[in-house]
C-alpha cells in the first residue's frame, strides 16, 4: 500500500513505528481512497490522532452501517513553506499580497463564474445558430471554399455547444458530491462520484449506484449529460436539401409580344396576301387543335430551360363560337337543312350562297354533311355583337349520336342523322398573360382579353371597306411588371406620340379631333394584315363543303381542315371552341413573332437556374434548445443549493484538507475557499511510500 510523507528541506519529521496491525488497517484505508488526504491543524503543524481513528476501524465493532462507517484520513505530516522555496510578499495587514492576475484568478476559482459563462456561451450559440440558419433558410447552398458546407458550421456550432454544457453539468456533478458527503458516507462513494464527472460509463455508475432517490440532483445532472450526447445526432437533420430554381442575377429570358401587326403585301385593288409564317400557322391551327397560344410560340429565349415573366399584354387575336339552332330551316322540296341568308335582309346587302346539307338532287348523290360560308358576326335580329369581328364562319353540319349508332364497324350510312349549326367569329383583340417556362416548355396562363375596334364604326365588313383598321388605346398598360396607367395629352410630345381619337381608336381621317397617347398604350391591326386574314380564312371555309357516299360520317371527301372540325360527324360546340380556340392561338403567336413594336418588343424575364436549397427543419432544434436551458436550470439550481459551502466542484483538495470523519463536513474559513486550498497546497510536497513489511 502507499503512504503519503511530506518532505522539508529544513524540518526532519520524527520516525512513526506502526505495528504490522496498525499498519494494515491504514493500508485498508488508502486502499478504499487511493489518493492522499492531509488534515489541516494549523499553519506549521499537522497532526493527527492515529489510535483514535485506527479505534473507530475496530473490526469486531458491527454495529456500524455500511452508510455510516467511520472514515478517516490516513497520515499525519508537518509542511514547512520553505519546503518549496516560496517567500510570499505580505501587505500591510500581514495576508499575502496578491496581484490582478491572482485575485482575478482566485475569483474564477471561488465562485461559479465559469460555469455561468459556459452557460452563456451554449445560450449565444443557439441564438447564433438559429439566426445563421434562419439567414440560409430557402436559399441556395452557399459555395464555400474547401467543400465546407452549412451542415458543417452546424456540427461545429453544435460541438462547441456541447463543450460548454459538458463543462458546466461536469461542475455541477462534482458540486454535489460535497452536499452528498455533509452526513456520513461509504468512501467508495467518492471514486463514484470522481468517476461520473469524467465520462458517460461513470455517469452511468452513478445512476446504477443505488442511492437514486438520495442523488436525485447527481442524477439529474449525469441524465442531462448523456442526454447532450444526442444533441450532435439531431443537429444532423435540422438541415434539408432539395431542388430549387433561384433567380440568376447575370442571365436574362426572353418572350415576344408587340402592339401592332401590320405583316401583309397587296397585291391588287382590294386583294392582299399573307406572309408566309402566317400561312403556315393558320394550317398548323386547324389542323391539330390541341395547339395553344404558347405552345406556336417558338421564339422565347430561356438559357436554363426555367424562367418566369411579369405579366405582359400583346395583341393577339380572340373567337367567340355559339350555337344557331334556330336558323335551321327543313328543306320543303327535298330532304335536307338550310341556313338562313343575309340576302333575305333588306338592310344588309350580303349575298352568300345558302348553306345546305342533305340531299343535292333527285339521284340523292353526293350527300353533304357539311356546309360552311363567310357571315356576318353578329345576327340583326338579335342586335350588335360586343365584338368587332375580322371574319365570321357558319357551319351547318348533319350529326351522328353515338349512343344510337355503331360508329365501331364503319357502317354509319344508316344512323340517323340530326341537323347542327353554329356560328364562330375572329376578332382581334388585346390579351393579358403570365407566362413561365418550364423544362423549356413555354406555359402562359390568359388572365384578360380586351376586342379591339373597327376605326370605322360603319364599316359592314373589310372587304367592302377601304382602309378598314382595328386598334385600341388602353387605359393602362405594363411596363417591366408594373401596371402604369396611360396618361394622353392634348398636344404631341416627346412621350405621346400616336394620334388618338374620342372612339379610343386610330382616326381614319386627318379631320378628327385626336389626343396624343404613349405609344405603348396603343393596340392596332393595320389593314392590309387584316384583309389578308380575312381572304386566307374565306378561302379555307367560304362557300365549303365535305361530301360522302351513302351518307357515311368517316368516308368523307373535302378538305382536311374541315374534316378535322367535323369529327366524324360528332362535333359540338365543345370542339368548335377548341378548333377556333387553336386557330386563334396560332394567328396571336404568329403576331407576336412577326409584328412590331418601337417600346418594349420582348418581355424581359427572369432565368432560374438549378440549385440545390436548404430548408431548415425547426423542429430537430427544439432538443438542443432543450437541454441548454435544463443544463441552465441545473447550475442554478446547483449553486443555490451550495450556497453555504464553498464552490468546490470536482476539487480533489477539498477532500485531502478537510478529511473524512464521522461528523458531518464543516466547512473551515479561510480554507473553505478552493483558492486558499490551493494556495496551501502549493506550499507542500508529498510522496507515496510503500508501508513497511
């Protein structure tokens, strides 16, 4: 076993012979202490009553609880301060004097600023960490040199944290381990104790050791300790990544719109032809009307293949489709069905040939199932339409029901057939759009359509009015995103450039009084682009037809793009929407590519670029949180608790000063201060000895 002896450079310690009983009963006790415990008597001796104390060991004595066993210290020394040359300055009251550094040093030691400290380290850590990631919540991840990412700062952040609550719940452990040794304890208890404030498996000990209701706040303390242990574990899923589409600051997109068409050569007197993009999109209109407005746009410009835009207005062209049922007319002479003709109109000199279907003649061949002819687009039976119509179809079509007909096997010769008519119109228009790219594929949502007006009110239709144009000038218009409203002046200025007149529309003569508006706050379609339009379409569906053998839907003969409307004999007002819809959609994409405009002839929009974002799962926070502020109850809790003993800790001095007896701990002034305990230590040397044989 080992002793402890003090060594003096000037003092030589008189020889203590021990029997070889007494000898073992000592070796018995440092063997339960394993440390060195020195009693303090006074400041140049140290004694201490070894018969008394080797009486309480008394083997036979077994009326001592194992709780209430007598401890006692081992050895008794005598220190000297020259043993290690330390003169020490005194003041004038005759007490050391101490320098900033010591004083400051000796507070540090004496009292709970420390643990205070850490536990405001942890606090300004977790605020720190919720407003750093707070900062980085749905934002791209940022690009940190040497691959450093957020999920890192965190760890790091989340280590420190743990760091600091370790160090004050370690304390805080120790502390307690003096309030448990105020009332006689086994000594074992203090290896126990030591053993908890040094790593997770002595936490453990001391939650097993048996005294759970007696070490309620050690338990505490040690639960708190291996809880933190699951902070770093969580920290790991506050952090979530997933894929976004920011806005690049250096790319730009791109989508067309204008505010004038005026595309379209004459000619001769009163003919004029359409360019060749138009053409094309009309045929790609009517012949596959699934087609929208963004889907014939071709010209947009999106480097990432994801863009958004403000909302834009362009001109454009609109259709209005309606049934006319009640202008179907029963043929008297043969069978068959009529439309009626404007010609029957007095008011109106508008000749065109009848649309029929039906039988044509006595022989009963060939069959019409469809007849289509240029009106007008509006009935004067019924008064104006809210629309100034470019042309204006009629369809008078001979009908299958597909619940009364077996169209599967192509014999629809003998279905009945059943007499349908519907009327759709053209207009031009100024519509109002959002628009986004996606995956390269252009996507606009129609938020507002305006019909534009006829500069001549009077006008019957283009083909019989000179100079017949269609324009408006808005109230408000867009520019960059903003709605801005269109202020007109009275006379032309730098800003107000385009002649307006009372009607809102261009005027048709220099005559009419004008105000001046912005120039893109006017819409207008010129008149050679409108009567091209006009000619191209008449010629397509003025005065057409589709005919079969026998009256069959699907053994047609005609052109396609009627085909493609009749349906096989099951068209609706469902799919005349749809076809006028995509033929409308098609004439307002090709405008947008081919037209012009001085002011704002793209829409400018924003590039989105694929990135890998962060989302901050709040929740995963709340045990970090939670065990900084249990670990803050702890050390205050712990610090009232020790109010009337010094801040001793986990110090190994306080139990070599003052002993192990049976009397309950008492604390001693002034080495009940951890720093005064120090300073005397400071002034002894000790050694272990084997005991002799």
């Amino acid at each position: 076993m080992l002793l402890g002896r003090v060594h003096s450079q000037r003092v030589a310690d008189p020889a203590i012979e021990l029997s070889s009983e007494e000898n073992s009963q000592i070796a018995y006790i440092i063997s339960r202490n394993s440390s060195v415990n020195v009693a303090s008597a006074t400041h140049q001796e140290w004694a201490m009553d070894l018969d008394r104390n080797l009486a309480l060991l008394d083997p036979s004595d077994h009326s001592t609880s194992r709780d209430n066993l007598p401890l006692v210290p081992c050895v008794g020394v005598t220190a000297d301060k020259g043993a290690v040359g330390v003169k020490e300055a005194e003041g004038s009251e005759g007490k050391p004097y101490k320098t900033t550094y010591q004083r400051f040093d000796s507070f540090l030691t004496d009292s709970w600023a420390p643990e205070v400290l850490w536990c405001i380290v942890a606090i300004t850590i977790l605020i720190g960490m919720s407003i750093f990631l707070a900062a980085h919540q749905g934002v791209p991840q940022p690009q940190w040199p040497y691959g450093i990412s957020i999920n890192t700062v965190v760890s790091l952040l989340v280590g420190a944290m743990g760091g600091a609550l370790a160090s004050v719940i370690t304390a805080c452990i120790g502390q307690t381990k003096w309030k448990w040794f105020a009332s006689p304890r086994v000594l074992s208890d203090i290896e126990t104790f030591d053993r908890a404030t040094r790593d997770p498996f002595g936490k453990l000990q001391l939650l097993i050791h048996g005294h759970w209701r007696e070490h309620h706040l050690a338990n505490c303390g040690c639960l708190l300790a291996l809880g933190t242990l699951a902070i770093g574990p969580f920290a790991q899923q506050i952090v979530r990544y997933y894929n976004c589409f920011p806005v690049s600051p250096s790319h730009f997109a791109k989508v067309p719109r204008v505010n004038n068409y005026t595309t379209g050569s004459r000619i001769d007197q009163g003919y004029s032809q359409l360019d060749p993009e138009m053409s094309s999109a009309i045929y790609a209109g009517i012949l596959d009307y699934s087609k929208t407005d963004a889907s014939a746009i071709k010209t947009f410009n999106c480097d990432s293949g994801n863009c958004t835009f403000p909302q834009f207005s362009t001109i454009g062209m609109c259709h209005s489709c309606h049934e006319i049922l009640e202008l179907i007319h029963p043929n008297e002479n043969l069978s068959g069905y009529w439309l009626d003709n404007w010609a029957q109109n007095p008011r109106y000199y508008w000749s065109r040939e009848d649309a029929k279907v039906g039988w044509m003649n006595e022989t009963k061949t060939p069959y019409t199932m469809l007849s289509s002819r240029k009106t007008l687009g509006f009935d004067p039976s019924f008064g104006d339409a809210s629309f100034d119509d470019l042309i204006t179809i009629d369809f008078l079509t001979l009908n299958i029901n597909a619940a009364d007909c077996n169209t599967t096997i192509g014999e629809t010769e003998t279905c009945v057939k059943h007499p349908w008519a519907v009327r759709c119109s053209l207009y031009p228009c100024i519509k109002t759009f959002n628009a986004s790219i996606t995956n390269s594929v252009l996507s606009e949502n129609l938020t507002l359509s305006f019909p534009m007006k006829k500069s001549n009110v009077s006008a019957l239709e283009i083909t019989t009015s000179e100079n017949l144009t269609w324009s408006y000038a808005v109230n408000t218009t867009f520019r960059h995103g903003q709605r801005v409203e269109c202020k007109p002046s009275s006379s032309q200025t730098g800003a107000n450039t385009v002649p307006i007149t009372d009607n809102r529309t261009s005027p048709i003569s220099s005559l009419e009084a004008v105000v001046w508006y912005p120039e893109d706050c006017v819409y207008s379609l010129g008149n050679r682009a409108a009567l091209a339009l006009n000619q191209f379409l008449s010629s397509l569906f003025d005065s057409n037809s589709l005919k079969s053998i026998n009256g069959s839907v699907t053994d047609l003969f005609g052109s396609y793009w009627l085909r493609t409307f009749y349906n096989n004999g099951m068209v609706n007002i469902s799919n005349a929407n749809a076809y006028f819809g995509s033929l409308a959609g098609s004439i307002t994409a090709s405008m947008r590519q081919t037209g012009q405009s001085a002011v704002l002839a793209d829409v400018v929009g924003s590039v989105l670029q694929a990135e890998t974002c962060i989302r901050i799962q709040w929740p995963w926070l709340t045990l970090p949180a939670f065990f900084v502020l249990a670990t803050t109850g702890f050390l205050i809790l712990t610090i009232l608790l020790s109010a009337w003993r010094g801040a001793w800790k986990s110090s190994f001095l306080a139990g070599v000063f003052f002993g192990a007896h049976n009397a309950a701990l008492d604390p001693l002034e002034p080495k009940s201060l951890q720093s005064s305990m120090i300073e005397t230590a400071e002034t002894m040397r000790v050694h272990l000895t084997s005991p002799k044989t």
